[in-house]
C-alpha cells in the first residue's frame, strides 16, 4: 500500500474533475447506487475533540473509501491544526488496501467546499449583490474561492468572532480580487449580501429570517454534527426551496434537522443536491425565492475526490 | 504517521499480554466505559467480498482504533489471500494519526483466537476428553494454538470442507504435538470432543444438538455477520449459560441472533464475556452443562491489541 502525502495530494488534484464526479457521487447517492453506511462518531469531551468515519462505495467503482477525520479544538493552544485526517482507498475487486492519502483532513475540506461550489451554481440568485461569509477559518476560504467559479461578484462581507481574524480573512479575499467589507454583526452580513455560506462551529442561530435580502441563497455546511446549529428555525422554514445533501443525514444533525423536530418544516419539503443534479426536481425556481443548501457532508464525496486524487498520483 | 508492516507487527506482539488487555476490554465494554460505534459493512456480491470497519475507544486512553478487515473470497483463484486488513491508531488527545499497522488482518485472526482462549479459560469442561475443531483454515489454527494453553489434552479431532485441507490442518497441529484424526462429518467431531471450535464461514448450521457429548464447550467465532450460522438454533437453546462478546452484535447476527429470530432463547439468557470475566455472573457452574461462547468481534478487542503492539513498536 503507498501512503501518499499532502503536497502530492495537493498537486495531484484537479480541481473541476473532482467537482464532476462529486456531481456524478450525489447523483448516484440520491438514486441509490451506493453503499454508505451509518457514520461512525466520536466524542472526547475531556480534549475538546471529535472523530468520525465516513465509508463509501459508488456501485461500478474499483475502489472504495474509507474517511477518518479529526477536530480537537484546543489543539491550536498546542501548535497543532485543529483538523486532522486521512482517506484509505481499497479495491472493490480483492479488498487489498491500495493508498493512504494523508491529506491532514484537507480533500475533506475541498469536498465540502465543492459542493458549496455546486449548490451556488443551482440554487444562487441570477444577480449577486454581495457574498456573505460567516466564518473565517480554512473553510470560509475554500468556500470564497470555489464561489468566485460561479459569480462575477467580488463583494465580500465577511462575520467573524475575532477582529484579528476578520482581518486576516480580508487579506486572503482581497488576494483573490475581491472587495471585502469586515462586520461585527452576522446581521450585517445577511443584509447587504444575498449569496450566504455559513462555515462556523456554532451550536446557536447566527441568522435570522428577518434579516435577509429578498431572493436570497444559503448554503450552511456548519451543522456537521449533532448540537451544532447557525439558521434560525423559521428561517429554515420560510424557505422556497431546501436542498439537503442527505436527507438521512441532514434528518439526523443538519440544519434542517432542529426545524424537523420543531414541527416547522415536513420531511416532503427536502430535496437532495442529487436528485437537482439528476433533473428529477427543480433547484432555484424563480429570483424571489429564498433558497437554502444544508450540507452535512456524505462518504461519497470522500470517495469521488479520492478516486480523483489517486487517478493522478498512480499514472 | 508511521507505518508498520506484518513481520514487524507479528514480532512485536506479547501474546500473553495482549490476552490481558483484551480481557480488560471486554470488562471495559460490559460496563459502558467504551465508545464502539456501530459496525460498518460492505458487500461486494460481484466480487464475492466484504468488508467490515470497526471502530473503538476505551475510555482513559491515550488512543482510539479504526480497523479496516476485507474478505474476498475468491482471491485464493489469483493467488491473493482472502482476507486483508489494516488498523489505525490515533491520538485521543489531539486526533492525530499515530500509526498505520499494516498487518493485513492478522491482528484480528489473533484477537479473535485470544477471544476463544478467553472463552475456553472460563467454559471449557475440566476434563476434556478431545478437541474439536470445525474447520480448516487460519482461524482455525489459532484457534488449537491458543487452545492449547488452557487444557492439557493434545487429542485433536478436525473437520473441514476438503480432504486436502484436512490434511494440511493434521500436519499443523501434529507439529504442535496433538494427536490428530481428520473425519469426514462434523458430527464425528462432536460425538468425541467435548471442547469445540468452530471457526468455519458457514450459512448452514454444521452441528446439532443430538450430537453432542454431555457437558461440552462450544465457542463459535464464524457467524460474523449476517447470514452466516454454524450451529443448529435447537443447540443453541439447549445451551445452559450462553456467553456473547457483545449482545448488540450477537442479537444481531451471532449464532444466537438465529435462536432468538426463532423465540427460542430470551435476550435474559445472554450474559457477556466481560461481565463473567468481572466476576458478575457466572461462567461454567457444573460439569454438565452445555456451554456456548458466541463471538462476532468487538472493536475494543482491536483496540486493545493494537495498543499493545504499537507500544513494543514505539520503544
């Protein structure tokens, strides 16, 4: 088995291939033609820390993908990331263990901006005002930098708990070209943007409904976990469109998950990012539509970007 | 990370001490001071293969353990070994990855054989008049060795599918100084070993209970998941203490998952493995009873070994 590390993996990904057969994995997930079983969680509360496994098969593939990733969130104090991980990558067709990408938990990242990058071009309003972005840290960035691939707008706001952090999220946005405002309020954020990613660890809204612009567009990737939340409830609800990308999975820990339980919203009103990509229902309807993207993050991206990533480093 | 491959893992593994640390594991798990997800499997039906991720953390460790074990059947016919697998350790204080034990799934031969010994240790009959042994194969083998400890008998009674296995399988064990003779029919096993193992990948049960001789041991480690059954459901009832590694893996798909699909056996019967090896309940009480020992494979059981081997390795 070749364990291959981060600078290789980071070179070795194609960014707009990965973004393909994503598309293709959550196609093939919301028509059920992949083995993903139950998450595996868990909890070290005496470090602040977390784990869980995400396993996928795509029915077809060679190999299959077993993820494991990290957040301890005191490791910082120590020097070290927060975030750690690795992808194991086996054949379908005799079970030997083909690759390890020590990836440090960065293709889980770049998965999950990619769908964000996804659920932009489905579900963004035709005119961008503005792109919020709750959050500073390596996902609110990867996030920023797959959004600019789908709009011509370079306007950021961009929320944030530290001023210090807010700052230094401004200087790696306006490396990419954009105009970056720093606010002190999430409100703010929600009223002069209508393009919304929401890349925090809250356990507590941080937007409410009466705060969006008209036509707006949500995509919270957040709420990966259970207790964790950034939508208010009736936002949730109030939205036109919900697009989930697991129903099982966003059911249990996403966002829409605290509006289920509340009674707001009903299972019928979730469609799947897969079942948009596949046509067999509609994403954004018209530009009035305040529409919403709860991405939990399934096995299948890990398994896509894998399968991407190794592609290259075996040729 | 390091990475660590089968001849130094099997070279770095303290049998007697692993047997130790497993034990603590399964009392550790019968009173909840453990973190074991879920199993994840895998079918690859076109492949005649499968795959199983388990996943533990025994509370106040300094790590937690994800295992990766393959079976595919038809290997054998490109010259592969059917199984294959992997564990990781990784930090509980930071996530981090610490290691990779490449060991290709010998590790979990060994703690499932060391499951067995365990067992035996508690169950078996005092005097046992000859070992039976259901099967072949790797399992099967260190099965015997680790039998071998716990009993003075050397009388060995073999079955298997073929006769050149069977052959094979004698030549083993006459090297460890058994006397063995092969049989054609799992009931002559029965009829003259009082200590069974089986330790076969059957669908079908192989022994019924009219077979047996008075007060016998059983342990059956082959019914790992489901679909799998070694013994005729009316044996198991007939059983007087039924001992599990895991009531949640064996109601599910053990042996006694058969019995009590059949309403033949309460949930009350089963009592765990660690809950005997703590002292709160019994195991073999008297020389007529019937005993059964039912292992699925319990996560902790690969935590624990893994840490007892990466501790030699790291000194």
């Amino acid at each position: 088995m070749k364990v291959y590390e981060l600078p290789a993996i980071m070179a070795a990904l194609d960014v707009h291939q990965a973004m393909c057969a994503i598309e293709l994995g959550f196609v093939a997930y919301s028509a059920g033609r992949v083995q993903v079983p139950p998450v595996q969680a868990f909890g070290f509360p005496q470090a602040n820390g977390d784990c869980c496994i995400k396993s996928a098969y795509v029915e077809g593939s060679e190999t299959f993908t077993v993820k494991v990733s990290t957040g301890f969130y005191s490791n910082p104090q120590q020097g070290l990331p927060s975030n750690d991980g690795l992808m194991l990558v086996l054949s379908a067709s005799t079970g030997q263990p083909l690759a390890l990408l020590a990836d440090q938990g960065w293709l889980t990242c770049m998965r999950t901006a990619l769908a964000g990058r996804i659920a932009a071009r489905l579900l963004a309003p035709n005119r961008v005002e503005a792109i919020g972005i709750l959050g500073t840290g390596m996902q609110a960035r990867l996030q920023l930098e797959q959004l600019l691939a789908v709009t011509a707008c370079r306007e950021v706001l961009v929320w944030g708990r530290s001023d210090a952090a807010r700052r230094d999220y401004r200087a790696f946005a306006e490396a990419l070209g954009c105009t970056v405002r720093c606010v002190e309020q999430p409100r703010l954020v929600a009223e002069a943007a209508n393009l919304l990613v929401c890349a925090t660890p809250s356990r507590e809204p941080l937007l409410q409904r009466e705060w969006l612009l008209p036509g707006s567009h949500i995509t919270a990737v957040g709420a990966d976990a259970s207790g964790k939340q950034e939508l208010a409830v009736e936002l949730v609800a109030s939205a036109q469109r919900i697009i989930v990308d697991s129903r099982r999975q966003c059911s249990q820990y996403g966002e829409v998950s605290h509006a289920l339980k509340a009674g707001l919203i009903a299972p019928s009103q979730l469609s799947e990012l897969g079942e948009v990509l596949a046509g067999h229902t509609t994403g954004r309807e018209h530009d009035g539509q305040l529409t919403l993207a709860d991405l939990t993050g399934v096995a299948v991206q890990d398994a896509q970007i894998a399968r991407c990533v190794l592609e290259v480093l075996q040729r």
